[in-house]
C-alpha cells in the first residue's frame, strides 16, 4: 500500500461485531481512484470515547467517523465538527429531506455531515410460516395495525410469535409508530421535548395494544433466544432496519432456517399513520475539525456516499445509502441477496424512501428522551399509569438529562 497522506475510519462495530464495515468496502474502491491515499481503518471498541477524548485534546483525531445523528448533533453543536454546507448544497437534492435534516444544526446554521445509511425499515416475515399458521393470503399492502395484533394473537396461541417486545421494554416500536403518525420525540431546533402531545399519545397507544395481543416474543433483542427464535420457526416475523440484513443472513445460514424464504412489508397503517416506514439508526459520515486529511476525508464521502461506484460497495454489505441516483439505479433496484432468495427485496426499499417523514427528528437531547421511554415502557404496558400520564412521566423525567445535553441557542 502506498505510504502517501493518511486517511484514518475507525471501524464502527455492532453490537453484534462484523469483520468488514461498509465503509471499508467503499474505501477499496476509493483507494484505486486514490492510490496515494493510505487508508487506516483500526477497528477500536471504544471507538466513542476516543473520538470524544481526541477532540477535547485536539490532536489524533481520526479523519473520518461514522456517527449516529444524535453524536453528529452533540459534536456539531459544540462546534468540534468541520462546516460541509459548501461541499453538500449543491448536492442536496440527492438526498432526502430528512438526511439531511439529521446533519444540519440548528444553532450554527451547518452541515456537519454526509448523509449516509438511510436505516429505512418495515417488516421482515416469512410467508411459508405464516401460512402454515392459516394465513397464507395477507394483504401486506393494506394491513392495518388492528388487523395485524388480531392475527397475531391467533399465532400466539400456536406457540409462534410475530415480532419481539421484551418485557423491561422496546423503545424502537413506539419510535417507529410516532415516526408513522409524522410526530418527533424533540422539535426540529432541539429545544423542547415533544413526546408526550397527541401524536406521542397516539404512538404509545399503538405500542399498548401491540403488547396487549400478546403476539410479542419476550426475548432480548438479537440475543441468543432471539436468534434461536427465529432459525425455529418459533419467530416468524419482527420490525428492523434494512441495515439489519446482513446480521440476519448471519444467523439464518440454511433453507431449513429460512434462507431465501423471507419477505418485506410495509409497517402497518391506521389512522392517522402517514407514513409506511421508519428508521432506526441511520449514521453519516463526519470530519473533525482537529482531523489531518479533512480534505480527503471530504474527497472520500463525495465518493461512498456521493456516487454510484461508492455507494454500490457500501450498499452492498446491507446498509441502503441515501444518495437517490443510486437508489434509483438498477445497481440497488436488482440485488439480491440469500435472505430473500431471488426476490428483488430493494425495490421495495425504493419505496419505503419515499415514504419517510420529513419531520422526524433526533437533534441533540434526543438519545436521553430515547433512553427513559424504553425503562417507562413497562407499568404503561402493565396499566400502572394510562398512557396519558406514563408519557409525561417520561417528560418529567427525562428534562434533566435532556436539558444537560440540549444543543441550547
């Protein structure tokens, strides 16, 4: 390898760890256009705190960081991020509003980062098992969510589940339901909680009844019962994130576990819902200021996230780029993959990117709402409080935190 300019990515891992980053692969793309480009790809578990630590020092920062909105927002806010509103603007209509509603801060007026991993989500399901539980003609296109937690109570009672909701609680299915009524936990300049106004109400009631059917497998998410769960055919459905593909396909391994046999549809609609999909996640790529290479580390988001040869190998791992040129491309219309056999499974990705809302958003502050909705969640599903009073609970409760890491004008 070249022993040219440093262009340092430290690897972001799951919880659930992979060898290879998506950003790794656009990078080998990157580092044939760029063979002066050393690229530096460490792969550090604390990741976070280093990022954090380094831009405190000001020195060793890496060039390049995959960050969940929530970081880009607490980073940008506190001015520790290099300003792309030049570098992006004229590129904004490749990307949907909502991308780039998560890299721009309100109190500066910047773009702080790339869009990158759209996190466009629905519903992954097996047919066969569904059928076999005497549904085997649902109309997924026009499923409401009654429809839905009365077919599942009626699964339930055959020893098979159709989504996860443990019991101390799941803060992403109310994130999803509010998504779909067009409501935000915070408003869009991150100076008030929102959580618990009608539409708030709305979501969580949602979420009651979906516990209430009793179609919820009581496991932790992505645990080893979960993934047990679902290579049995005891679960035989649950609510994810694209992204959340490649980590299936990980643990699906053979057509007697499902491979090739799983399918997508929309999240369920109702009234109200105006919207088919939600996201969960969704990370975009950022350049400290305190960065060496800031001009490769721009360079190279123009590539992975910015053209078709970039965001094809980034996409091609499971993530769904947002760049819409490439969303529209036969390059992402026509993968296929062995989950869903030769099914082509992103077309209906396509149409869940149109469906996203707009004002849905996670400014900083957002991850401290998140984190109290998902410990209420249990005595509002219990009845120890209506619904109406555990979402202002959670408002109470959260408001200190939220006001420490606030993003305040």
């Amino acid at each position: 390898m070249s022993r040219g300019p440093r262009l340092e990515f430290p690897e972001i891992s799951s919880s659930g760890g992979h060898d290879q980053h998506p950003i790794d692969l656009a990078a080998t793309g990157f580092v044939e256009r760029h063979p002066e480009i050393n690229w530096i790809s460490p792969h550090p578990a604390d990741r976070g705190p280093l990022m954090t630590a380094s831009m405190a020092a000001g020195s060793g920062c890496p060039d390049l960081f995959w960050a969940e909105a929530t970081d880009a927002q607490d980073w940008g806010c506190n001015d520790l991020l290099t300003d792309l509103s030049e570098e992006l603007m004229p590129f904004r209509d490749d990307f949907h509003p909502l991308k780039l509603n998560e890299t721009f801060v309100a109190k500066t007026g910047k773009y702080v980062g790339w869009p990158g991993d759209i996190s466009v989500s629905g519903y992954y399901y097996r047919p066969d098992k569904f059928a076999e539980a005497g549904f085997p003609d649902v109309d997924w296109d026009n499923l409401t969510y009654d429809e839905f937690m009365l077919m599942s109570a009626e699964i339930a009672k055959q020893g098979m589940y159709t989504f996860v909701f443990p019991a101390d609680g799941w803060a992403a299915l109310f994130m999803y339901a509010l998504h779909q009524l067009g409501g935000t936990v915070v408003s869009q300049d991150g100076q008030q909680i929102t959580v618990a106004d009608e539409l708030g109400v709305q979501a969580m009631s949602i979420v009651k009844q979906l516990w209430d059917s009793g179609g919820g497998l009581d496991v932790a998410w992505w645990s080893a019962p979960y993934w047990a769960a679902f290579q049995e055919g005891e679960l035989i459905g649950d609510f994810a994130a694209a992204w959340a593909r490649g980590f299936i396909e990980a643990q699906v391994k053979s057509p007697e576990h499902g491979l090739g046999k799983f399918r997508l549809a929309p999240l369920p609609t109702g009234p109200g819902i105006k919207h088919r999909t939600g996201i969960w996640g969704g990370a975009q790529l950022i350049t400290p200021k305190c960065a060496e290479n800031r001009e490769g580390a721009i360079a190279f988001m123009k590539y992975a996230m910015g053209s078709l040869e970039g965001a094809a190998l980034a996409g091609s791992w499971g993530i769904v780029p947002s760049y819409r040129p490439y969303l529209a491309s036969p390059l992402f219309l026509r993968q296929t993959a062995p989950l869903f056999g030769d099914w082509p499974f992103n077309e209906f990705w396509a149409e869940m990117e149109q469906e996203l809302s707009p004002t849905f958003y996670r400014p900083a502050g957002w991850g401290a709402v998140n984190a109290i909705i998902g410990r209420e969640m249990p005595p509002i599903m219990d009845g120890d409080y209506s619904v109406e009073e555990g979402m202002q609970r959670i408002v109470d409760i959260a408001t200190p935190d939220f006001e420490r890491t606030m993003c305040r004008m």
